[in-house]
C-alpha cells in the first residue's frame, strides 16, 4: 500500500538527497498497511519526483517529537514549532531509502482528476 504526499519542493529535494530523515504531519493516515511514500513535490515544481519507505512513524506531542528528530529533521525549530502551534500531538515519518525519479511525471497519471491532495491520498 501506498500513499502520495504533498510536500514542498525545498523539503522534497532533500529528502530525495538524503538531508531530510522525517517528514513532519499533523495527521496520519489510519491504514497500517502503508509502507511506501510517493512523494508529490507541490508548485512551483508540480510534478510526482520520487518515494521512500517508511521506517517508522513517531507520534509524539511536539516538543518530545522535536527532542527526538532535531537532529536529522531537516526543518528549522521556528519552522517546526509554528507548523505544531497549537497541538498536542504530531507525527514524524522516518524516511528509508529515498528515490528521486529519473524523470519526474505528472500527477494526472496516477490521480484521475489531477489534483494534489491537500495533505495525503492513498494509492492503490
């Protein structure tokens, strides 16, 4: 099983390049059967870049989910705590094995409508 994330093209490239070890979110998707990311880098790129497996998934409220990510998150703690404020609670999916896609394709051909999900959408 799989799912397509909207991430920012900053943040998409470096977890392709291997910068980025988690991939911070509000919310999870429910299936525990998802063991692959695609990735869907967001405008002004606009196109489905690569993927990754993933390792684990941590939830945590956040300031123990930046105690334990700081170091490899990939994101400023300004950028973290304001992308938090407010909740109790949030995930950090730990990224295994990136690939960037030789060929980066459009979204249309895996979503019918072609448009990006607002934060995830499952693959089957």
């Amino acid at each position: 099983m799989r799912v397509l994330l909207s991430i920012k093209p900053e943040y998409a490239e470096k977890i392709l390049n291997g910068t980025k070890h988690y991939e911070f979110r509000k919310v999870i998707f429910k299936d525990k059967n998802v063991k692959k990311i695609v990735i869907y880098a967001t405008m002004p790129v606009g196109k489905v870049v690569g993927e990754f497996d993933i390792d684990d998934i941590i939830q945590e409220k956040p300031s123990s989910l930046w105690s334990l990510t700081k170091k490899n998150a990939g994101i400023s703690r300004e950028f973290f705590e304001s992308y938090f404020n407010g909740r109790t609670k949030g995930f950090a999916i730990k990224i295994k094995n990136p690939e960037k896609y030789d060929e980066p394709y459009c979204l249309s051909s895996i979503l019918p409508n072609g448009h990006p999900p607002q934060s995830f959408c499952y693959l089957r």
